[in-house]
C-alpha cells in the first residue's frame, strides 16, 4: 500500500470525526479559536493516537505469531480481514448517511472537553480497527505519524467550522464520502489480494 | 433590549420558520433553512433563539398572550380568550402543523403553560380565595386544569376535518359553555 492510500484511509475514517464535530459545530452560538485549537487537539489527538497505537501493537508484539504463522487459515483471515475491516466500516458509514438522523439542534454555550474527550473515545473505535487492520497488511504506520495526527486534527477544525456556518445536515456528506473512500480502498486491497 | 435591527432579524426569523412549517414537518426544519429563508447566515440564529421549540414560545408571546395580558389588564377577560380562539382560526394552517409536534417539548406543552401563567394573572388580579371544599389545589393547579381544558379544545377544533367549518365565535361559545355549567347542565337525556 503505497503512502497516498495511507493518507486516503487516514482521512476515509477521519470524516466520522468530521460529521460528529460538525454536530457539535452546529449547536454553538459563537467559536473560541483557543478552545477549537484545544478541542482538535484532544478529539484529533485521540484519533491519531488510536489509529497509530493499535497498529504499533498488533505489528509488534502480535505480528511475530501472526506474521509467520504457517497455517493456511492464519494466512487467510490475515489477508481477508483488512478487507472486512474496510468493507465493513465504510459500509456502517454509508448506513449512517442513509439513515440520515435528525438531531435537535439548541444553542450550547460551550463545548465541554469532558464530553469531547467521552465523545471522541467512542468515536475511535473506527481507528483502532482501521490500525489493525494495517497492521495485518504488515504496514507500519510510523512513517506517516505526522501527516494522520494533521489529517484528524484539521478533520476536527473543519468539521467544527462546517457545523457552525452550514449546520449538521452536512454530516450525511462526511458520511457518505468517508464511505466510499473506505469501500474503494477495501475493494483495492481485495484486488490486490487476489491478482497478487 | 433588543433594538430595532435586532427585532427586525427576530422577526424574520420568526417568519421564516413559520413559512418553512407550512412546507415540511417541524422534525425536518433545520436551522441553517430558517437563516437561509431570513437572509441571514446560520450562526446569527442562536443570538435571537436558543432552538426552534424558543420560536414556538416567540411567535405565541408577540402575537397572542402579550396582548391578551393588555386585554386581562384593563378588565376584557371574556374578550382575551375569545381572542385566543380568533387569533388560532386566522392561523389555522400554522397551528396545523404546530399541534402536530409531540414529545417533550411539544407545542401542547408550550401553549398550555403560557395559557396556564395567563389563567394565574387573571386569578391573582382579581385577588380571589379558592373555596373550601377545593382549597387543597393551588391556583397553579387550578390554571393548569383549565388551561388544558382550552388547549384541548383549540388542538381538536385545529386538527380535527370535523370542525373545519366551524368558526371561532361558535367554538367560544361552545367552550365559555361548557366551562360555566356542570357535566349534567351540557348533557341532556334524548326525549
């Protein structure tokens, strides 16, 4: 996998973040960039540090009885489970833009970081399989470290602003793209897979 | 306080939202359509409201119960809610789609409270005592009775095709009888 489809997969699962912040965008009155700089910080940070931790941990300290396992149905969940793993959640995401849930929007005064940082560990469960995920494609993530803690921390910011000025009717856009780009890069790797 | 141009956005957001009821369901009003319909853009909505049911609560205080208190106050009780029943018939389409939004914070809910606060301002003007053989109710719970005696009416009356024909002066008086005489007073035996 070459580093643009890393990036492509990077910013795939950040549009969940994107559609949950423009959520939060769309309730506030007026945006405090200090807070919004604080918030993608923790909310992006979180996500970058899930996606890059998972995958760390599988290649590490899984990888060597995984990686060289001889059984032929080890070799084959390793080369079917990212596929699921991309498969499946960029399917959820289309779902969740299809099912387009309609959210009471009321003015909050602030964005708590309790609730941000509640909100962005239910969030994260797309990075870590996404990173384990990679990990099975033996790609260590390492190398593109900076670029996914920028990617989920702009992802944040933009979905603050996007929440803010065009409301969270914009979410079912997030979805639907952060969707298809997570199916295309599963059926790539599929492909892969198979012609390899 | 707000000043003129602060009144005037009120205003046109007020307008915009009740424009946007009569073409979708309250649930699929958006924020950003009711700026869009104002002219505005999408953050100036929360300066003005806190969120839509707050649009609701606006367009009953500026049109109905600020000026039935104006009635209440200078002795025209009969008129006020003879009022309210005249100001539901001439926005019949509105209150149409509005009674049709349920739940918490519905519009029953939001009109039976402000009638109620109407009801306790009428009882406490005329600095009344509740009798004995019903003192243990509040007047809170007295107006409340009532107010969701009117609201009930005003809801059938509104969404029921039944009623369609009727004006406002007959269902006043259907309401003003039935609230001044009892249960077998309205009932009568078939001959």
């Amino acid at each position: 996998m070459k580093f643009i489809e890393i990036l492509l997969l990077t910013v795939g699962i950040s549009f969940d973040s994107f559609a949950v912040m423009t959520c939060k965008g769309a309730m506030l009155p007026q945006i405090k960039k200090p807070q919004l700089i604080k918030i993608g910080i923790i909310f992006g940070g979180w996500q970058a540090l899930v996606l890059l931790l998972s995958n760390f941990a599988l290649i590490h300290y899984l990888g060597n009885f995984i990686m060289f396992s001889n059984s032929i149905s080890v070799s084959i969940l390793i080369k079917i489970l990212p596929v699921l793993i991309f498969f499946g959640l960029g399917i959820y995401m289309i779902w969740k833009a299809l099912k387009n849930k309609f959210i009471h929007e009321r003015r909050e005064e602030d964005l708590l970081l309790r609730d941000i940082f509640i909100l962005a560990v239910i969030t994260s469960i797309d990075a870590l399989l996404v990173g384990i995920g990679l990990a099975f494609l033996k790609i260590n993530l390492f190398d593109s470290m900076l670029s996914i803690i920028l990617i989920n921390f702009l992802s944040v910011i933009f979905g603050v602003y996007t929440g803010y000025y065009y409301g969270y009717e914009q979410k079912t856009k997030a979805y639907t793209i952060g969707g298809i780009m997570l199916v295309s890069i599963g059926m790539r790797v599929l492909l892969n897979t198979l012609f390899s | 306080m707000l000043n003129n141009k602060d009144k005037n956005t009120k205003k046109l957001l007020c307008e915009s939202f009740k424009r946007q009821l009569l073409k979708r369901s309250f649930d699929k009003i958006t924020i950003k359509m009711i700026t869009d319909g104002a002219g505005v853009i999408r953050p100036t909505f929360y300066n003005y409201y806190r969120d839509k049911y707050e649009v609701f609560e606006y367009i009953l205080d500026e049109e109905l119960i600020n000026v039935t208190y104006i009635l209440i106050d200078n002795g025209m009780e009969i008129e006020a809610i003879k009022m309210i029943f005249t100001y539901f018939d001439n926005n019949r389409s509105f209150f149409h789609e509005a009674f049709k939004v349920e739940g918490q914070n519905s519009f029953e809910g939001i009109l039976v409270t402000k009638i109620s606060q109407l009801f306790q301002r009428i009882i406490q003007k005329h600095n009344v005592k509740i009798r004995e053989s019903a003192n243990i109710l509040s007047t809170e719970n007295i107006a409340k009775y009532y107010s969701i005696g009117i609201v009930y009416i005003l809801k059938m009356w509104i969404l029921s095709d039944k009623f369609e024909k009727i004006t406002s002066d007959e269902m006043f008086n259907a309401y003003m009888f039935i609230i001044t005489h009892s249960m077998f007073d309205i009932i009568e035996k078939p001959v």
